[in-house]
C-alpha cells in the first residue's frame, strides 16, 4: 500500500510562475495487515405477562489486536498506517419495557434502556506509549491524548485549585527552592497545581481528566394513550462525561485574539477585588499567568445531562364522525423537540457528543421546536 | 368509484443523508512513491515540492519574526496574548499558537530534500540539472536546521537530525548532543550545496529564486559568524565578496523595491506575489501594515517599530525614514499622498520598509494579494542580502582584531554618513541594528548571541510620544538564549524529543 503523492504550488522566478511540485507526506507501509478482533456476547431475552414485560441484556468484550492505527509517521511529515494497538471494548447494554393491559381505556407503556461502554487502550507498537496528536481550539489548547492504560481520546489538562485571592496567596504559592510557582500571577489569576512539583507550571504538570466517553448513556420513552387521545414523551441522557467548553477561550478572554469585544455576558462576573466569589479570572487584555493560555481544567466541565428530547401529544377523530365527509382518518398533534434540557453544563449546548472528541468551540446549539399537525386520509 | 387514498402529511420532517461507502478502488493515473522519479520531470517535481511550505503565514511571514519581535525594535502592536507571552518570555507561549509549527514546517522540507537526495542520483537526466536539483536539496536542508539551530539549540542539547538512511523511520529522533553536531552537518550541506549550485547568473530568470553558489557561502559565514569561527566567516564572506557579482545599491531605498528583488543586493529572499487568488509568499508586508490598513486592505498591525530603534539612527542617517515611518511623514499609498498618522499602531510608528507595494493605485492583485487574509505582495523580502555579508565579514574582522573601517564604512557612505576610522564593536552592532532593522536577519538573536540582551531587556520601551508602550522584561541567559521546543513534537515524540532546560 502506497499513498498517492501529494501536490503543492509554488512560485519561483524573477517574474514568479505558478509550478507544481510532487511529495511524499503520508507514507507507506508495505507489512500492513487486516486487523484481528475477537468478540464475546452474553446475552439474556426475558418475556413476562404475554410479553408485557421484557427484559433484554446484552454484555459484551471485543479485543482487538493488530488494530489499524493512522501514526505520525515522523516530525515533518504526515500520518502512516501501521498495525499493533491493542484495545478493550466491553460494554452492557440493558432494556426493559413494559406495558399495560391492551383491554383497557386507558393504556401505557414504559421503555427504558441503558448502555455502558468502556475502552482502554491496552498497548501499542514499538512500546511506544502514546499516539497521535489533539484537535485544538484556535490551534492554542490540545487536551487530547491518547495513552495506553488510559481511554482512548481523554482529557490531558493542567490542574487548577481555584483563583489567588490576595498578593499573600501568590507570595505564598513557593516551590521547594522557595521560588514563586506563579510570579506572573496577580489576584484574581488562575491557581494552577504544580502537578510534578517542580516550582513551576508548563505542560509536564498536565494530568488526566476524564473523557467524553459518558459513564452510562439512557434513553426512557413513555406512552399512554386514553380513548382518542394519544401521549408520547421520549427523554435522553449521558452521565460522567467530561465537556471542553472552549468557548470560554473565545468569549471570556479580553485579550486572546486581540480583540476585546463579543464577549459572553458572564464576563460581567469576573473577579474584581469586590466580586471574589467567583470561578472567572479577572479581565486582562494581557495574560501573563496564562489564565486562558494554559490548557487547563478550567476548561473542563460535567457534560452530563438529561434532555426531554420530544414530546408529542395527537387526538385522532372518531371515524364514525368523519366518514359522511368522505375522510377515512384524522388526526391533530402538537410535538415538542428539545422542551427541556436539565444540565450543569455551560457552554451553549450539552449534546456535543463525541464530535471533536468533547471539546466543545462554541457548536451551534439545537434549537427547540414546536411543530402542529394535521394527519388526514381521504 | 374508486376509492383512492391520499396520504396528507403536514408535519416538519427530518432528513437523514445516507452514507455512501468509499471503495478500495485506486484512482487511475495517479502519483504514488511506487510510480514516482523515474524521469527527470519526476525530479524537477520533487524539487519544486521543497519551496511550497514558504508560503505558510507562520514561515516568512511571521513564524520567526515573533522571535525577532523579542528584541527591542519593536512591540507587537495590538493586543494579542499569545504574542505577548512570546516576547515577554513567558512558558505559556509554547504549547501551542504561532510558534508551535516552526519545527514540524522546517523538516517537512528537510524531509523532501531527503527524498530526493535518495533518489534523484539513480535517475537518467540531464547531468548539469541533476547537480542543481541536489544542490537545491543541500542548500535548503542546511538553510531550515541553521534556521531551527540558533533559535532552539545549543551546548546542552542539539536539534534532531534525520539522516537520509532514516528519512522513512516512523520511530522519534531524539535531539542531537549539542549544536555543533548540527553546525557540523549544516556545514557540511552548505558546503556540498555550494558545489554543486550554479551562480545566479547561470540560472535563467524563471528561475530566480532558486538557490545558487554565492547564496550557500553567503549562509556559510553566517553560520561561522555564529559559530564563532571568525576566520572561516570571513573566508566564506570574502568569497561572495571577491566573486565579484553582487554589490550595494547606490540608494538604500530602491534595495526594498519589487523592481529590485533580484537586483545587485539580491543574495536569498522570500520569493512573493501578488499573483492568484490569494497571492504567494511571504505576508510580512501586510502584517507590518496598520492594522485595518486605514480601511484601503487589511493590513494585521503587528510588529511595529519603537522609539529605540528610531533614535538609534545618526542624524542624517538616510536609512531611517526608509525604515520608519513618524506621524506627519509624507508617503505614498493606494496613489495619493498621506500623512502618516495610526489609529492603532502601540508604538505610533510603523516600518516603511515593505510599504512601496501599497504605493501605486489600484494595488489590489498586481502588486498586493487579492486575499486580505494572506496579504502577501510582490516585494520579495530579504532574507540575506549583500550588505548583511559586508556587516559579518566586518564582526568576524573585529572579534579578530582586526581593522573592519573599509566594510564599516562602506555601509556607513551608503546610508549618507561620514566615513570613521577604527570602527569598534559598538559601531558594527549599530549599524548591523540600523542596516538591517525589521528584517530576518533577526535582531534578537544578534542581541542574544554578544550577551546583550538581559541588559537591554531589563529596559521599558517607547512609542513616538516618549511614553512607556512596553514595561522591562525579564532575560534569564541561562534558560532564554533558546526558545522552547514546540510542545507537540515533545507530545508526538513521546517524549523522546526532550524540552530546553528551564523553559
């Protein structure tokens, strides 16, 4: 396997020409294989009450080995594929649902489901142990890091122990030589934790922070339906996952992109030395601590949330009513999408999902919609 | 009759695109390593692939020029906090932003170079091309680990060198001992480039702007100069010197002409246009431009001149209004005359140096880029031009004991000033300062390398009006002589490729 060469222009002469050049960015592999997985399911079906009740339970492993992994194929240069990582799935997916006597006039059902997912990176060729490189925010911030022992696509951030109050703090804050960690900083700055304890802050302090990957995800539909009136609610939710709110970068900073403006309302709440309850450094057209220049966990948030994704409620007309007008069925409905999210989350909208890897730049949020309708057969 | 059902859906429907599935198939024709130099266009090809990532914003645009911004002539002028971490030396700077490509840019062309060091030899071509196209290699590999080697390396620990035997090896390359090791190969890339280029004037125009003999020794006492092997720099400065085909021009102004880009002081520049949809090369003149460019084009700001290097200028020094700009200079722009005033520069000063490609009315396209966002011109900026090669030959003459009056004053007669005798260091780092100003022949590291610059960066600069613009800055030799490694190639290298000390 031989990657197609990639293609640039240039300019060159005294009265510049437009010339074509030829190079090898991605690299081959001529020993690359398929990759081997192995898969184990468990797997459990259960019906109670004619099938008004049933439990379904999936469990599942899958190794993989030989995995096809894209590397940096070298400073310089592009990516090549290479075989070699070995990774963990495993992973329970339940569900149960349930539903009331069909006989009745008023009738229901409830379903849920559940589903947990982990992975672990277990290795990877050559005994390295990390691979490839983080998407970043404005090419500033890479969180991302992909480490053997760890999930894959964590968060890799320095550390904060909330904001210096006072000169004192700062003064305080001494590594074992007695230097300042922070000599930058003024109050109102970021405390960050001098991880590897080396008197100072930079990119060896960075420390794992969770993921995007959720601890569990679920999904609860409900319905009930009594005489000509029909309910549908579908709720949908993560918990555990970790956030990116990078747009804390963008619209918080005063200074980051050399523009001062077009920032978020909650800038209105920044430390000043009378507003010192807060998570929000103080407003400085420079930087110096690196407040928003360090890839920290101030970034970092719970991205769990709950969202009543959709909520439809319909009347269907009696037939007997409808068939002297020549209409065979009727039906009005009102549906709801997005009625309710419930979410510490701060960025704009929780349902980031794995995009990006978790780190959210300000991703258009979903809006909520309310649709009315008519459903009518001749 | 019949009875027919119309289904009448008013609702607000959600549309899923399908996925289309890629298939193996490789397309037919194409260009892949296994098909690839086999001809001598194959070669010219893969030479030509070496010059593509110079038109990068962060090569000659500014990249290094966030380096030379450092010294003290001249403040970033707009607020930008990556920028000042940079210049103010601040370990927040280097995880990522405008610095964090310098390395992985560099070796990209290293890596071509490499290529086609492995495999043009084998090729059946024209003999004279053959030797050109690996000079072409040498010159450029020397050019981009002398760039990154001054700036990243030093006695505690070298650049890493990828040779030609391990040019495919996806393992990391840990970092050469020290700087010697890589002085020694750039010495020697140069020295083979310097073999087998041809001189400039055996390059037909369409071909300027390709390396050639003069250009490799030219790089070659600098890179002594730096070494601090002074005989040598003066050697290799003497052999530009004596071939005899370059020289000064008459009038310092014209040398910053597009009309002069291969003029008489033409030795390696940054070859620019305006050509295309979004020009090509270097946008140093836009970024050098008031920022929003008085509402005529989007000049960026940055980089603006301080009142240290203003006064630096003798009176009657005529390179000073070629090289700045004051409020109330008269100059040229978009066709009509203005008076020079910012609505934004920090400093109240701007360089005038790149400023002629903005002069001509309807600029836009001919002498500009159609693209404000990637505002390169048709200037091509100097990257090492003759009278920087007078200047080395004159330290290397001084760090000798020598006497260095003819270089000394031959950039001094040209600049209007009068002839002095028995030039002293002083005398050669200003004029190196007022000679070169605003250019990549990089005044930080000229302040770095005699171990002026803790003191000169303990001091505040000035803007026009006297005032304060930029607060004394902390130097600590011992960490700040080099710049941080990117911290990408620490983290891609898994951590093979080790941090500088103290950064």
């Amino acid at each position: 396997m031989s990657p197609n060469l990639s293609v640039g222009s240039v300019y060159i002469g005294s009265d510049p020409n437009q010339l074509n050049g030829y190079y090898s960015y991605d690299r081959a592999n001529p020993n690359l294989t398929w990759a081997k997985s192995r898969q184990t399911d468990v797997g459990l079906d259960l019906g109670f009450l004619d099938e008004r009740i049933t439990l379904n339970a999936d469990y599942f492993v899958k190794n993989t080995e030989d995995m096809l992994m894209n590397i940096p194929a070298g400073i310089g240069l592009g990516s090549v594929w290479v075989n070699g990582g070995k990774v963990r799935d495993n992973g329970i997916e339940l569900s149960l649902n349930y539903n009331s006597d069909p006989k009745k006039a008023f009738r229901y059902g409830v379903g849920a489901n559940f589903s947990k997912l982990n992975d672990k990176l277990v290795s990877l060729p050559n005994n390295i142990t990390t691979y490839g490189t983080s998407p970043s925010v404005r090419g500033l911030l890479s969180p991302i890091r992909t480490e053997v022992g760890h999930p894959l696509y964590s968060f890799y951030s320095v550390k904060t122990d909330g904001l210096f109050q006072s000169q004192d703090q700062i003064n305080a804050y001494k590594g074992s030589n007695g230097t300042l960690i922070q000599p930058n900083a003024k109050p109102g700055d970021i405390k960050f934790v001098d991880a590897n304890g080396d008197g100072k802050i930079d990119d060896n302090d960075r420390q794992f922070m969770g993921s995007a990957y959720p601890n569990f995800s679920y999904g609860v539909s409900l319905n009930a339906s009594y005489k000509n009136f029909d309910l549908n609610i579908f709720l949908q939710g993560v918990q555990g996952n970790k956030l990116y709110n990078a747009l804390k970068y963008t619209s918080l900073n005063a200074g980051g992109l050399g523009q001062n403006y077009n920032l978020l309302k909650d800038v209105l709440n920044a430390w000043t030395p009378t507003n010192t309850n807060t998570n929000i450094p103080r407003v400085t057209a420079s930087d110096n601590n690196g407040n928003f220049g360090t890839n920290s966990d101030f970034y970092i948030e719970n991205g769990s949330y709950m969202r009543v994704k959709n909520v439809t409620l319909g009347y269907t007309v009696a037939p007997r009513l409808l068939s002297k007008v020549g209409i065979s069925s009727l039906r009005v409905y009102t549906t709801a999408n997005n009625l309710f999210t419930f979410t510490k989350y701060k960025g704009f909208d929780p349902e980031v999902g794995f995009d990006n890897y978790g780190i959210d730049v300000g991703r258009y949020p979903q809006s909520r919609s309310l649709i009315f309708g008519i459903n009518l057969n001749l | 009759m019949k009875n027919i059902k119309n289904a009448i859906l008013l609702s607000v429907g959600l549309l899923l695109a399908a996925c289309s599935k890629n298939l193996d198939i490789k397309p037919q024709g194409a260009v892949s390593e296994n098909n690839f130099w086999q001809t001598g266009d194959d070669a010219l090809l893969g030479v030509n692939a070496m010059y593509e990532p110079f038109d990068g914003e962060e090569f000659y645009g500014r990249g290094y020029m966030w380096f030379i911004n450092a010294s003290d002539d001249m403040v970033t002028g707009r607020i930008n906090t990556n920028a000042d971490a940079i210049k103010n030396f601040n370990r927040t700077y280097y995880s990522g932003g405008y610095t964090v490509d310098q390395w992985d840019m560099r070796y990209s062309v290293i890596r071509r170079a490499n290529d086609l060091i492995n495999k043009v030899p084998a090729i059946n071509m024209d003999a004279t091309l053959k030797n050109r196209y690996l000079g072409e290699a040498y010159f450029l590999s020397g050019l981009m680990y002398f760039q990154m080697a001054y700036n990243y390396a030093d006695d505690r620990a070298g650049l890493p060198v990828i040779t030609r035997a391990n040019n495919n090896d996806p393992n990391p390359t840990p970092r050469a001992a020290n700087i010697t090791v890589n002085y020694n190969y750039i010495e020697s890339e140069l020295k083979k480039a310097a073999s087998l280029l041809p001189y400039l004037g055996q390059l037909n125009t369409a071909d300027y702007g390709r390396p050639h003999k003069v250009a490799a020794w030219a790089y070659l006492s600098k890179l002594y100069l730096y070494k601090k092997d002074y005989a040598n720099a003066e050697k290799y400065a003497d052999s530009v010197i004596n071939q005899g085909s370059r020289s000064l021009m008459p009038n310092y102004a014209d040398v910053f002409k597009a009309a002069n880009n291969f003029g008489s002081e033409y030795i390696w520049s940054a070859v620019s246009t305006a050509k295309g949809s979004s020009g090509w090369g270097s946008i140093l003149p836009g970024v050098m431009l008031e920022n929003k460019g008085w509402g005529q084009y989007n000049g960026w700001g940055y980089y603006q001149p301080t009142k240290e290097l203003y006064d630096a200028f003798e009176q009657g020094d005529t390179r000073r209004e070629a090289t700045i700009l004051k409020p109330g200079d008269k100059f040229m722009y978009f066709g009509t005359l203005n008076t020079y005033a910012s609505v934004n520069s920090l400093s109240g000063y701007q360089f005038n140096k790149y400023m002629e490609p903005f002069s001509y009315a309807n600029p836009v396209g001919s002498s500009i880029s159609p693209n404000g966002d990637h505002p390169t011109t048709n200037l091509n900026v100097p990257l090492m031009r003759y009278a920087e090669v007078i200047l080395i030959k004159a330290e290397a003459e001084l760090m000798q004991s020598k006497n260095a009056d003819i270089e000394i004053n031959m950039i001094r007669k040209r600049a209007g000033l009068a002839a002095i005798q028995n030039a002293t260091m002083d005398e050669l780092k200003k004029q190196r300062r007022c000679e070169l100003a605003g250019e990549w022949a990089d005044r930080h590291r000229d302040l770095v390398r005699w171990g002026d610059a803790q003191a000169t960066y303990a001091k505040p600069l000035h803007g026009s009006n006297g005032q304060v613009i930029w607060p004394a800055r902390t130097f600590d030799p011992s960490i700040n002589s080099v710049w941080a490694v990117p911290q990408t190639e620490i983290d891609k290298s898994n951590g093979i490729i080790k941090q500088n000390a103290g950064w």
